[in-house]
C-alpha cells in the first residue's frame, strides 16, 4: 500500500477515546495521531502502548494543525452534514490526514469549508463514539487500499 495518513480529533472531551484511536491507529497503519486543542486529562486506554510505535500530536489551535499537516496531504473531515460523502462511496486519497469532531459539537463549519467531508451512514439518527468512528474509517482505508 502507497502512501499514509494520520488521524485525529478536533477539541476531544473523554482521555478514553484518544487511547482507544490510538490503539486502533496502531492496529490498522496510521503513521500518526492527533489532537486540535485539548480538553482532556492524561489517558490510560492505550492498552497495546501505542505510543512505542505511533507519535501522537497535541496542537493547541486548528491554525496551529493546519501549519504542521504534512506536505501535499488531503485534509478530511469525518462528520455528519448535508453534503457528505457515505464512506461506503468514498476513494481514499494516497496520502490522508482525517480529522473527526469533538463529541458533543464535532467540526466547526469555518474548518470543514472547502475540504472534503465524509460521513458513516447508519440507521438511525445518532453518532457513533469519536473513537469507534475513527476505527471505522481506518479499516474501511485498509479494506480498500489492500484491494486495490
């Protein structure tokens, strides 16, 4: 597979979730992790110690992010919106950094304009866990890079 990404949470609110992105970054290739502000106390989830492996990234401000986003890197957010793409239809660019909301505001409208956004369809009308959304999105890259 050619390429890379890396995968964060815009202003995350539970420790618990960052450990558990990570741990999945880990499991399913993502060459780093990231937080835009933080609002979170030290985490304890990274059961496998991801942190031996993947570097996790702290910026204080989404301008901040935006100076550090690795060259020629497609910015993506992972968000419910009216003109999201189904992650089911969506091409995984080569090289990708996705950011997914805060859980109880997700991306504000300044930061997803003009960028690509894309979306895990469900049945019913609720988010799913910042972290478990993350998960999905990163074997749903793998599933399809590998095919490729």
């Amino acid at each position: 597979m050619r390429g890379y990404f890396g995968i964060g949470v815009y202003m995350p609110k539970k420790s618990v979730n960052i450990g558990t992105l990570w741990r999945s970054a880990l499991i399913f290739g993502a060459q780093f992790v990231f937080t835009v502000g933080r609002r979170y106390k030290k985490q304890a989830s990274d059961t496998a110690k991801a942190f031996r492996h993947i570097p996790l990234f702290h910026f204080g401000t989404y301008d901040e992010f935006k100076e550090h986003i690795p060259y020629d890197c497609i910015p993506i957010c992972v968000e419910l919106t009216e003109n999201s793409t189904p992650l089911i239809k969506f091409k995984h660019p080569e090289r990708a950094v996705y950011m997914l909301g805060a859980e109880d505001f997700g991306i504000p409208e300044k930061i997803m304009s003009g960028k690509k956004i894309i979306q895990i369809s469900s049945t019913v009308p609720h988010c799913l866990n910042v972290s478990v959304a993350g998960s999905i999105i990163m074997y749903d890259r793998m599933a399809k890079c590998t095919s490729d």
